[in-house]
C-alpha cells in the first residue's frame, strides 16, 4: 500500500487518489493551486454569475442553500446573503441522527441569519429499512444521507422554480484533486450519482427489500432530466471562487455566531459532522473497518496541507483515533435493531484485502494503515508548519454523550431563554 509522502493518505483511498514521481498524491497537488489562483478575479466572476439570479421578476427566493447547521453552512449563508445579496431559501434533509448541539447550531443558523427554512423527513419505518439494505448490500449505512441531502435540494429548486443551488466546497477536489479548480466544475445528476452515491443511485434498492417500493425512494429520487431542462437548475460550489478553509471558517461563526463544537470519538476535529451522531462514529468506524483509514485521515491531509500540522503529528493522531470502537455503535444497532455480529458480518463481505488480513481463527487485522508507516522511509515534499492552530472547544448549553439517542425533530429557534436542543 502507498501513501502520501506529504498528507498521508492512502492509495485505496474510496474517491480515487493517484501519485506523482514524488510521492505526492493527486489532493496535495490540486491543493497548491490554491496559493496561484486570483481570488480576487475569482470574486467578481462568482458575483457576475450572482447578478443573473437577484431579484427576478414573480419570484420571491433568489437560490437554494443546502444545510445541516455545520460551520460552513454559516459561512456560505452569510456570504450569499449579507456579502452578495441574495434572498435563499435553506433546505435540509432530516437525516434521523441529530445531535443536541446539532439541532442548536441548526436553529441558530437560521435565527442569526434570519433566513427561511424547509426541512424534509422521511418516515422512521423506511428511513431504517433504507439502511438496513444498504448496509447488507453496499456496506454503507449513509447513503439514504447523502442520496437524501443531494436531492431534497433540487427537488425543492424544480418545484420553486428557483433556478440556483449553493453547495460549499467540492469535497472530490478539495479532498483527491478528481477535479482543478479551473475546471469549475457543478453539481449536477453525473457527480450525485457517481461520487457521492458512488454509483447506487435510488433504483438501485428496487428489488433488495420486499418493503421498500419506488413510492417509499421518492424521496431520494432525482428529477428527470425534463424537469432539470424546464426549470434551468444549476448547482454552484462556492468553494470554486474563494479560497476554501473550514477551520478559519469555522472559528469566525464561533466568533460571531456563537456556534457550539464538541469533541468527537474517532478524531481530534471538533468542528465538523458534529450535527450528526453516527458521521464521525459509526459511519467513520465502518469507513476505517473496510479500508484501513478514516475521517481522522482526512483531517490530518487537509491540516498537512494547510502547514499546520506536520507529517509525525499527523501520524500520531491517526494512531490514537483510527482503531477506536465508537460507543455510538450501541445506540446505532438498537436503533436499526440488528445484532453486533450480524453488523460485522455485514462488514467483512466488504473489506479491502489490501489493508486487512483475517487469520486462521476467522480474526481480521489491520496491516495497512499510516498509523503503521515509519516516517522514516517517507522522503522528501514535507511542508514546513507555519500556521500551527488547535481546535477550540466551545462551552456547550446542555450536556451531550456519545450514548445519547437521536434527535428526530427538534427546536428551528433559539434564544437566551429557549435553548434546549428538544424540550423548555
């Protein structure tokens, strides 16, 4: 197994990553090209590009803004809205594993920035079914998350007529360099289905699970292409046209917003997924359980990349949280009602041969992490830190456990009297 003799990351990495005759990998080079573009110039296209979308005649939103209440999600909403100007509409999909600080930092989202809101919820019955096939048959228990959340918003912009989406930043470019930023690429049907979804698209479950009907998917199902075609929908990333950086980002709506972060299980970071229960728990463990690494690898790449974080740090971090059992797994299974062993069992149909080994006794090891490198033998293209930061831990306004159950619904408000994720 390779890895990135600069951020880390792992040949079989599940986006696709490729390396060059140093030894980096295709994400730290498509990186560099943040520090040659004219952000500056890239401004003025996006707010060009903007102008098309203000104040059109008979309607009343001017875009659709997808989000779950993460830090980003503050920063995207504040530039659209208070730098650009535009009126949006913010749209989430329930994904049935909100956290009290998640439902807080959403409803202070749209408190803050005065915004209006639509949530979509899919019955509890099908949203567990939904993730019980596809944990069976793909060995993914989010995918009813990302199909879901990809394409509530174009559901939502069709039927408006609203003929503009703001995503955040491209996580296929920002992460694996699929993408330059030059190619200025958009969100569109392809990219759903075969990055995000990585090719199981909806009709994909008809015929897994004798409960689950096309009537049950139609929530995760993408207009046709007649409606895309009539309603003139396009999907821009903002992070195409400014310099992207979650951490920095992140901090700011701690500063100015009040947003809360919590410490998470399986990695250091604690600004992001917090929103969600099992993101950087159960979903992360199962990531690490097929391929050897996780979202503690992929925040140690980006801080490398950054200069804010050096190659032995970054390996020592990924030896302290990438073999760790969540507690979340507990709350998980009894929520999905299925066995701790029928869980593995669904999980090793699925592991990489490449990064784990199952002896005689049936027991799998992990040979192939970067917790297992010798820095040593990585040679050359390490970064020098000059931008060294921590992660800051904010003062939470109720306590929260990784044992805590899900939040299905909680407050779209939030006051100094009226704070509480679920209750007065």
């Amino acid at each position: 197994m390779k890895y990135c003799n600069r951020c880390l990351y792992p040949q079989n990495h599940a986006l696709n990553i490729i390396f060059d005759d140093h030894g980096v990998c295709s994400g730290c080079r498509t990186h560099e090209e943040k520090y040659s573009i004219d952000w500056v110039a890239r401004t003025a296209e996006l707010s060009s590009i903007l102008n098309q979308y203000k104040e059109r005649p008979g309607t009343h939103y001017d875009c659709v803004i997808p989000v779950v209440g993460t830090g980003d999600d503050f920063y995207v909403v504040d530039i659209i809205k208070n730098v650009f100007g535009l009126n949006p509409l913010l749209v989430t999909y329930n994904t049935h594993f909100s956290t009290k600080v998640g439902v807080r930092n959403l409803a202070r989202l749209i408190t803050e920035l005065d915004c209006d809101h639509m949530m979509s919820t899919i019955g509890p019955d099908t949203v567990k079914e939904i993730v019980r096939t596809t944990l069976q048959h793909f060995g993914d228990i989010y995918w009813h998350v990302l199909a879901g959340s990809q394409t509530f918003p174009v559901q939502v912009a069709t039927k408006l007529n609203i003929p503009l989406i703001i995503w955040g930043v491209n996580g296929w470019l920002d992460q694996v360099g699929m993408f330059s930023h030059d190619d200025r690429v958009e969100m569109t049907r392809k990219v759903r289905k075969e990055h995000a979804l990585r090719g199981f698209d909806a009709d994909s479950l008809i015929g897994l699970s004798d409960r689950l009907s096309r009537k049950d998917l139609q929530a995760y199902t993408y207009p046709t292409d007649q409606q895309l075609e009539s309603s003139r929908v396009r999907g821009l990333y903002l992070g195409n046209y400014m310099f992207w950086d979650s951490q920095k980002q992140i901090e700011s709506a701690i500063e100015r917003f009040g947003y809360e972060t919590h410490v998470q299980e399986r990695t250091y970071n604690t600004y992001e997924s917090i929103h969600c229960a099992i993101n950087a728990s159960v979903h992360d463990y199962i990531k690490y359980l097929k391929f050897g690494y996780g979202k503690v690898s992929d925040h140690v790449a980006r801080d490398i990349r950054l200069k804010r974080r050096s190659r032995a740090e970054g390996i020592k971090l990924i030896k302290e949280y990438l073999p760790v059992k969540p507690e979340a797994l507990a709350v998980f299974l009894d929520w999905i009602e299925i066995s701790e062993k029928e869980f593995y069992s669904y999980i090793d149909c699925f592991r990489d041969k490449n990064a784990w080994k199952k002896d005689t006794l049936g027991n799998w090891s992990c040979q192939n992490s970067p917790a297992n490198q010798d820095i040593k033998n990585m040679t050359g293209e390490e970064l020098q830190v000059t931008d060294p930061r921590s992660y800051l831990e904010t003062p939470v306004l109720e306590t929260q456990h990784y044992r805590d159950p899900y939040i299905l619904l909680g407050r779209s408000y939030i006051d100094e009297t009226n704070f509480k994720a679920i209750e007065g």
